[in-house]
C-alpha cells in the first residue's frame, strides 16, 4: 500500500504541475514554448517542410504571436486584430508568428489543416507558421480550456500584452498603438470597418 501511495503522489505531482502552468506574465520574459513534433512549416520554393521550432528563435524583433487550436472557429478569434495589422504597420515592422494547436482539430481534418497552413504561407512567406501536434503551447502558456491566446513581445523578449479572447475595438486600439511605439513603425491610418 505504501508504494501504492508514493506512486499515486509522484503522479498527481507531474499532472498538477502540468495543468497549474500561469498564462503569459506582462512585463516578464517569455515562457520559453519548444515545438519537436511538426514544427514550424519552412518553404524552399515549392518545397515544405517542417523543422522544431522555438518561442526564442526571433531575438530583437517585436513580435506578434497568436496560439489557437486548428479548428475554423478558433481560427477566426484573433483575425480582426491580425487583418488590422496588415493594413495598419509598415511591412516588417513586426514579426507574426501563428500556432495551430492540431490537438484541437477534428478527427481526419489534419490535411485540411496542414494545406490551409501551406497556402498561407505562400501568402505570408516572411511570416512564421508553426503546428503544435500534441498541444504543448495549451500546458506550457496555462491557456486554460480555450487553449487561445495573441501575444505581443518586445525585442528583447519579454511580454508587452496578452488575452486569451477575442479583442474589443478599444483593445485592438491600444495594442495597435502599443506596437507601434514598440517597433518605431509610424504605420498607415487605419482601415475602418
């Protein structure tokens, strides 16, 4: 019985540690997100491939990342902010980053998904797509049951804003003017809808 109990206890202590993880803290560094399984989806011409990927690849850059689950609803969370970004910064003033969560995907939907995620990147080719297999980003950001969550990071690492939602006008707003005095991008005037 003793053992019994020692094992019980080592793994309520793995699992509790893995589900008690906090979201993104602003003004700290952040959490460090490494992706073996799949990747981040590079191009060579026509070619794909996927290659592991790191939250602390893209040191000096203001970033932009945004972390769903690869299912259309979820996809459409953080779209008003991401279209309102390319119609309002310089190009290059900022580094995106997207990240599906695949775990969240419906059964037999994941070559839907990963062509979805091709022709995007033909689209955006300087911007960075990653595909999270086993939704490691859900744990290790404590993005809760959602499993959402847009990101802005300065250059040096360290979180400037987060949510877990969908953002009000006046959030985009503020975040919009937020990266903007982050990355030194005088931008274009907003586009309104």
């Amino acid at each position: 019985m003793p053992i019994l109990r020692m094992i019980l206890s080592m793994v309520l202590t793995l699992v509790s540690g893995a589900t008690l993880a906090e979201p993104p803290a602003i003004d700290s560094p952040l959490p460090v997100l490494s992706i073996t399984e799949r990747g981040e989806l590079t191009m060579t011409g026509d070619d794909f491939n996927f290659v592991p990927w790191s939250s602390d690849n893209k040191p000096g850059k203001v970033r932009v990342i945004q972390y769903f689950g690869a299912t259309m609803g979820d996809s459409k969370v953080f779209e008003p902010f991401t279209d309102l970004l390319q119609t309002s910064l310089e190009p290059g003033a900022i580094h995106v980053t997207t990240i599906l969560n695949l775990d969240a995907a419906l059964w037999g939907t994941t070559g839907f998904v990963v062509s979805e995620l091709k022709k995007n990147k033909r689209i955006h080719p300087l911007a960075t797509m990653v595909v999270d297999d086993e939704g490691t980003g859900v744990l290790e950001w404590g993005l809760g049951k959602a499993g959402t969550g847009l990101l802005v990071v300065d250059n040096k690492g360290i979180v400037k804003y987060f949510t877990p939602q969908s953002m009000s006008q006046e959030e985009m707003a503020s975040t919009l003017q937020l990266l903007r005095t982050l990355s030194g991008s005088k931008g274009t005037p907003a586009v309104s809808r």
